[in-house]
C-alpha cells in the first residue's frame, strides 16, 4: 500500500490513530530512515517533530506534498520559504501549550532562586544536620524587575504570574513601537533590548527563533544585565550565548540560569553539565498530558482539512 501520510511519531493521545482510520495510507516509520525515503515521492502529508529538521533536499522527492505538520509551536525548523514557494501548507500547534510552558517557566525561576536543586541534593546525601538560619539562603521575588523578552501568548502568561507574586514587568519592545503590553486590566511597558536588560533582575526568554533573534543576547547584551541575574529559557536556544553565558555563571556575574531548550540539542555544551546554580530540563515546556493530546489533536484536524480540501 503506498503511503500518503508520512509520521516519524505516533504521538500523545487518539488522535492520529483517529486520522489513519480516515486515511489508511498514514504510516509512522523512523525520521530520515530508508522506509521514510522511500515513502517520501507519494507522500502528501509529512508530520515531523520540532527535533526533526527538513530541508529543501530533504523535500525534492515530495512531488505531491500537500502539508507539512509539525508537532511544535515552532516552525523554525522547516524551510518555509521552500514550502510557501510550492504550495505547501504548514501546520503547527499554537496557543494550546501557553499555560504549560509559562508554569515551567516559573517552576525554572523559583527552583532557581529558592535552591530546589541544592536542598534536594543535601537531603538525598544524608548530610543534612537539621534546620541553620543560613541554610541555603535563596532570593525573593516581590518588588523585584523581570524583564520579557516576547510580548506573545507565553510571554504574557509568564508575566501575569511573576505579577501576581509581586515583580514589576517589562517587555522589550521589538518594533520600537512604545505601545504598553496588556495583561488582562493591567499592563506593562515595552523597552529598548539595552534598557530592558540594565532593569532586570530576572529574564525570562518567550520570543521565537528567527534571523532577528538568533544570537539576541550576545556577550556584550548579556553583560548588560545587574550582577546576579537569573536567566531562563524555554524559548528556543541560540537566542542566548551559551558560552557567554557559562562563563559569565562561573564568574558570579548571573546568580543563575534555568534552561529548558539548547543550542543544538538534545546535544548541549558539556559545561552546562558540572555548572553551579543551574537547573537544567529536557525540554519540557509542553509536557503535560492534556497539552499533548490537544497538540496532537490540532495538528491532525489541520491535516485533515488541508487533505479534504484538496478534494482527494
């Protein structure tokens, strides 16, 4: 049987299940694996994770492709000029994974700054010797500045939180417009990238990876920021020097950093490894069970009406 849906997953919940009973071509085979190539010339729909890449040379052999459905907000990963240039339509999974993602944003900080990673550590060795007035003294939040970078739906929801346990927001301002951002009755300013990082005593990155983002927070950006800093991302990595921002960590300028997404993962820098005030996660943003089956359900009712409405 030829193969006109082409999954490298099978994903979270009933859904795609639900579009190989309307469509019994739908296999699920390897990314890139010799059944996939094979595939790949009848194939009118692929759906790829955020992990797994697609180039133009990747697409030749697609002659009757129709959709591109990724399993992400994200779309950075697909050549998307190609594809607007042939016709073929992408789908991706906005908007459901908002709360998801701002929670382990928070979850990020304030194991961050309350020494989670550290606590657990001395109880699981057994050293601990009982409660000590300094016992791993951590940071407040209240009257403190987070600075956003990505006014969208993750990074609002983001600063709604951090606004409810008492930080002052601010947003960097993109376009340059100086129009306030608003977050239900109240609303936050939008800065200057340099501004924003001189008043942060917390950032929180929520913007997508483009040509305009990618290498944002250079060295010189980062050294910008108030000595003890902390960082988190559960963007996209290469909006960050990681480098920089390792070694700026080693010398004491950032009180800390939370990370969720790498540069070039799931490889990440080494040093990341053995770094001190870290909290590191495998890009967990979305994790949860119901934003996963609502993920999967978008993307396969996005497949569906691109398929019915070529008329095939």
């Amino acid at each position: 049987m030829s193969i006109r849906i082409l999954s490298t997953s099978p994903l979270v919940g009933p859904h795609i299940e639900g579009l190989g009973k309307e469509f019994p071509e739908l296999r699920v085979v390897p990314y890139r694996s010799a059944t996939w190539s094979e595939a790949l010339p009848g194939a009118e729909a692929l759906v790829v994770l955020l992990s797994e890449p697609l180039t133009e040379t990747d697409l030749e052999p697609c002659a009757n492709l129709r959709v591109i459905g990724t399993y992400s907000v994200g779309t950075n990963h697909l050549p998307l000029d190609h594809c607007k240039a042939r016709g073929i339509q992408v789908v991706n999974t906005p908007g459901v994974l908002t709360d998801a993602t701002a929670d382990l944003a928070l979850t990020l900080l304030l194991a961050l700054t309350r020494r989670v990673r550290e606590g657990e550590a001395l109880l699981r060795s057994g050293q601990w010797k009982g409660w000590a007035p300094d016992l791993l003294l951590g940071s407040g939040l209240a009257g403190k500045t987070c600075g956003i970078l990505g006014s969208g739906p993750i990074g609002r929801a983001f600063a709604r939180r951090v606004r409810a346990m008492g930080m002052k927001v601010v947003f960097w301002d993109r376009e340059g417009s100086g129009e306030a951002v608003g977050l239900g009755e109240e609303t936050a300013r939008r800065l200057p990238l340099d501004d924003l990082l001189r008043l942060s005593n917390v950032l929180s990155l929520h913007c997508p990876l483009t040509d305009r983002t990618r290498g944002l927070l250079s060295r010189e950006k980062l050294a910008l920021l108030p000595e003890g800093v902390f960082i988190i991302n559960t963007a996209r990595g290469g909006i960050m020097d990681e480098r920089a921002a390792i070694e700026l960590l080693h010398g004491g300028m950032i009180g800390g950093v939370g990370l969720d997404v790498y540069e070039n993962e799931p490889e990440i820098d080494p040093r990341w490894r053995t770094a001190p005030r870290t909290v590191l996660l495998p890009h967990l943003g979305s994790a949860t069970r119901e934003t996963r089956e609502e993920m999967s359900r978008l993307l396969c009712d996005g497949i569906r009406n691109v398929l019915k409405s070529s008329g095939t």
